[in-house]
C-alpha cells in the first residue's frame, strides 16, 4: 500500500512507504513576517496559517501562507552542518534547495554542496533586511511582504502569536540562528551574536552530514503556492506535500456510505493521467498563472495543461483519502503534486 495514514487527535502520520514527507525536529526554528523566528513545535500548537518566506524559480524571495503539522513520530535523524556553523536535524529523506533551485535529500548531501542561501540582518533603524539570491541586493522585509497579494489582515502579528505560544513552547538552550535579533525570546533562549552570520554572499554549503542515534517527533509545513520555505539557519528547503483538514463529522456519520463517497470523489476529481475536461472560471482567473513565465523555459509550453490538471489528483504515491482520529473523528487528508511539471523540471535541470 502506498500513502496510507494514521489520524491521530493532534496529527496525521504516514503509516507506509511512499510519501515525499521528510520533516525536521520540533526545536527547527522558521522566520516568519513578523520579524521573528518560531519553532516549527510551537507552530503546529498553534493550528494557524502563517506568512513564511519561500524562494521562486528565478531566486526571488517572497512571502507565501503556510500551515505547520506534526507528520511523524519517533523518526530517525541525521544532522546537516553548514558553513555559517547552523546545524539542522531532519529526516534522511528531506529535500533542499540547491542554489540552482532543485532539490536534493538531506542523504544525498555532499561536503560542498551549495544551498540556496537566505540571508538576513537589521538595519540602524531596526528594519529586518532580506537579500535577494537572484541580485544580491537587500531589501526590506516590509517591501518584500507588500509586493505581494497577501492582504495584511491575513498576517499573524507578533503579539497573536505570542498569545498563541505563551505557556506551550519549550525552550532550546544552545539553539544558534542566524539572527538572534529575530528570536521570539520569550520562547526561544536567545543564541549568541555572529556577526559572521551577517554576511552576504552567493550561497551556504554543506561541510558534512551526520547520521544521528536517536529518534524525535518531526513538524514541517505546507506552503500551497510555493512548495519550499527558509529555516533560520540560513537555507531553503522542500514543503510537506500533505494537508489534512479536520471535517465536524464522526464515524458513525459515515457508516454504510464509503463507497457512494469514493465513487463520488472519483468522479469529481480526475485521477492518473486524467484532467478536466472543462476549465472553470476561478481557474483561468488565478493570478498565479502570472508567475508562469518565471518557470524553466522548457516547461513554460505546459500552461495550458496545466490548467486542465489543476485540481486532479495524479498517479503514484497521490491519494486522497478518509481518516479517522484517536477520537473517531473524520479527516480528508490529501497528497498531491506538481502533475508532471515538476517531473520535466526534474529531468531538464541536472543538465
């Protein structure tokens, strides 16, 4: 069986092989729009969407909404050690961002590898400053989040999640980051400044990897639109591909009608090599399809497939399915994909 979970009361866990999901440990610090940095632990306690920071094709940084889950518990880990001295615990299986914008599985890592780099600093007058990968140049993080299509209502402030975390998250003596001035330090015990950190430059590499003796519940995110988020530590790196969403039904709602809802799924949604044969409106009208331009010039054809495959479910490890938690309640829980696209990426960008 492929992609199979397990719902539980305050996650959803694979329960087979199959699923792309590689995750860090709870102590993983993420920098949000706010200025500071969370743990991807005290994230997933708050079951809110957040404004991260992703990286597009061309290395722009931009800010995209994410949601932090707990995916897997009792993993075992290796270390990432990286040239501005940050270390990152993570499952094997996880992916970076190479500075050419693949990926690449934290087992698969070398000494030298250059990552996709992000940089980050304040300036004299408290501003947090962002470089830019594909220019080099530094600009405000408040320029950067403006930019874009996020209405500002939608960006959690500092004191929401304050709120949030007050009282749940533990702290992580020793935790290094790349600016102690973005930690929340009612959370996380702040790291010693280096001002080595500060520096720009092109890119972070790796100076070696380190399989780790022990295991740890592992988080990560889901970021929809972009599919990569930045650590603290200074490097991009791949996004859950799951989401699950907590439906108010239970399971004796559903008694003696699972196979009217999957004949009703699989008729709604195509599956495999299918697509829509009608395109809907809201989806000729999404904006993102703005950004598709930026894309590798051999894949920039497939636009007009690609709407066809938005909202399909694909083939391979792709499912949709029914869960139900410890406490019987129902969960539609979804994995799906770049549908093919991503495959093209895959084969044009190692050459």
């Amino acid at each position: 069986m492929r992609g199979s979970v397990i719902a539980t009361k305050d996650a959803i866990l694979p329960a087979a092989v199959g699923v792309d999901i590689g995750c860090f440990t709870g102590d993983t610090l993420v920098p949000l729009a706010d200025g500071k940095s969370y743990s991807l632990q005290a994230l997933a306690s708050s079951q809110r969407e957040i404004i991260v920071y992703s990286c597009t094709q061309t290395g722009k940084i931009v800010p995209a909404k994410a949601t932090a889950k707990l995916t897997r518990r009792n993993q075992l880990l290796l270390k990432v050690v990286l040239d501005n001295s940050e270390e990152i615990k993570c499952t094997p299986d996880h992916r970076f961002m190479l500075r050419d914008g693949s990926y690449r599985e934290a087992r698969d890592l070398k000494p030298g590898t250059s990552l996709m780099p992000f940089y980050s600093q304040i300036d004299k007058d408290g501003y947090t400053l962002i470089q830019q990968p594909y220019s080099g140049r530094w600009q405000k993080a408040d320029e950067i989040i403006s930019a874009s299509d996020i209405p500002a209502s939608d960006i959690p402030t500092s004191e929401w999640l304050k709120s949030q975390f007050s009282g749940t998250v533990p702290s992580f003596p020793g935790q290094r980051t790349v600016i102690d001035h973005h930690i929340d330090h009612h959370n996380v015990e702040p790291a010693e400044h280096r001002s080595s950190n500060l520096v720009g430059g092109a890119n972070h590499k790796v100076v070696k990897i380190l399989p780790l003796q022990e295991r740890q519940d592992v988080y990560c995110l889901t970021v929809p639109e972009y599919h990569n988020f930045a650590l603290t530590a200074g490097v991009f790196v791949h996004n859950c591909g799951m989401s699950a969403i907590k439906t108010p039904f239970v399971a004796e709602q559903l008694e003696g009608k699972l196979k009217k809802i999957r004949l009703e799924i699989e008729a709604a949604i195509p599956v495999g090599f299918n697509e829509n044969k009608d395109i809907e409106k809201p989806v000729v009208n999404w904006q993102g399809w703005r950004d598709f331009k930026e894309l590798h010039p051999g894949v920039q054809r497939l636009d007009g497939k690609s709407m066809k495959q938005l909202g399909s479910l694909g083939g391979g490890n792709h499912f949709i399915e029914l869960c139900l938690d410890t406490e019987n309640q129902v969960w539609l829980m979804l994995h799906s994909g770049s549908r093919h696209i991503g495959n093209q990426l895959g084969d044009i960008l190692p050459h």
